[in-house]
C-alpha cells in the first residue's frame, strides 16, 4: 500500500504549516531557548531519525507519523541551516548553492537508480530513503533560501515571502494550464514552499521594527502546531472515512 498522502490542496496547506512551524520551533530551540545551532541541530536530527524509522516501518500511510517525519525534517533544517550560514560562516548565499548542489545530486542519483522522481506511489525501501534524503536537504535549503531573501536581498522577511508566493503562484498555473512535467512541478513546488514557510515564519516572530508581527516563537509555534494537529485529524478522519466502504466490500459474502 501507499505510504505517502495524496497531492491535494490539503497536502500543500499541510506542508506550509509544518514548515512554517519549523522555522519557528527551531529559532525556539536555537535562539529563545538558547540551546544553540550545533546542539539543536544533533538533537532534532536525533527526533528526525527516530520519527524515520517509525515511518519506514509502516506499510501504509499514518498521517500523524508522516507529518510528524515533514515536521522534524523542517525544524531541524531551519537548525542545521542556521548552524553552516552562521556558526560556520558560510554565509546565506554560499549555503544556499551548497544545498542547491547536494539536492540536485539526490534528485539526479534517484532519477538514475528509480528511473524516476514520482512521488504518486513510492514502494521501494530505496526510493523511500531518497525521498526523505530530498525532502531533507530541500527543507534546509528553504530555509538558507528565505533568510538571504529576508536578510542579503533587501527583499524584507514580508517582500521574501510574497516573492515566494508569487512563483508558488505561477508553479500552480503551470500545472493546471500547461503540460509540463508533474514531477517537475511538484519538487519545484516542494521547494518553494520551505522559504516561503521560512519568510512567513520570520514575518510572524520577528520585532515590528524588523518587518514582523512581533508574535513571538512561543506563541506562533503554539498556534501553528494546533493547526497542523487539526489538519492531521481531519486527515485521518478522511482516511477512514475512504477505508470504510473498502472493508465493507472485502469483509462482504
């Protein structure tokens, strides 16, 4: 059975906010918490292998493991990406063309090994690590992506996140008005949305001097975790709810 959600418009609201929350869990972690870049890093990379293992384990799709694996993949991201620009020194921009070279290289040795990048149904245990490996790698590089936008560009954290929302804009349009490649469109979109959720992340914790809401770490993660927990019930309230005439068609004589 398929262990990944359909590619609805639920799956992308789903993937805003947990990407969002991650931008804002791990600034909680990192700076309001005052564990530092290095330590959250190796403690939600910790979170992100148990939460895997769970996840390749299962034979069919758990919304709340999936989301909770989108979840741990976001935050530490936002970590490990605030640890090579800053800690490291390598900047926003030279962190950016890292990533941007170490997904490509994923996403060219799936193409290579799977013969292709679908995510309609992934069934090999290889593919499955590929994907995580991706989906990884592209939520950190939002991540280095929004914050050269919000910080180097002199875009703003709210003129980074329109840009951002702007090409998620023309991603949708290419995709229900041209014939481009799915595949394509949906990993263009994929990455899209980390900064998008990174700039959004920063506009909703930031002080009001620096482009923000002033809401606070605390307070937007709160709010964006009881989001993503009610959109995963209804998601798996929708499951069952598709699962139920299947069993009555297999349990009938």
């Amino acid at each position: 059975m398929n262990k990944l959600p359909q590619i609805t418009l639920a799956f992308w609201v789903m993937k805003i906010c947990a990407t969002t929350l991650g931008e804002t869990a791990g600034d909680l972690l990192s700076m309001t918490l005052n564990i530092g870049y290095a330590l959250s890093s190796l403690l939600l990379i910790s979170l992100f292998l148990l939460a895997l293992l769970g996840q390749l384990s299962t034979r069919r799709y758990k919304p709340a493991l999936y989301w909770t694996v989108i979840l741990m993949t976001s935050t530490a991201g936002t970590t490990i990406s605030d640890f090579m620009d800053r800690t490291l020194g390598l900047g926003y921009a030279s962190g950016s063309m890292i990533l941007i070279a170490l997904l490509t290289g994923i996403l060219l040795s799936w193409q290579l090994s799977e013969k292709s990048l679908s995510v309609d149904r992934i069934v090999s245990r290889r593919a499955e690590l590929f994907y995580w490996a991706a989906i990884l790698v592209s939520n950190t590089l939002g991540t280095a992506l929004g914050d050269y936008l919000a910080d180097d560009s002199g875009l703003g954290f709210a003129g980074g996140a329109l840009l951002i929302g702007s090409l998620l804009a023309l991603v949708a349009a290419a995709y229900y008005r041209t014939q481009l490649s799915r595949v394509a469109l949906f990993w263009a979109a994929f990455v899209l949305t980390r900064p998008f959720g990174a700039t959004l992340g920063d506009v909703l914790t930031k002080s009001t001097d620096k482009g923000g809401l002033d809401l606070g770490t605390v307070g937007s993660s709160a709010v964006l975790l009881t989001t993503l927990a009610v959109l995963v019930c209804f998601a798996i309230l929708a499951q069952q709810k598709r699962s139920a005439p299947m069993a009555v068609r297999i349990n009938r004589p």
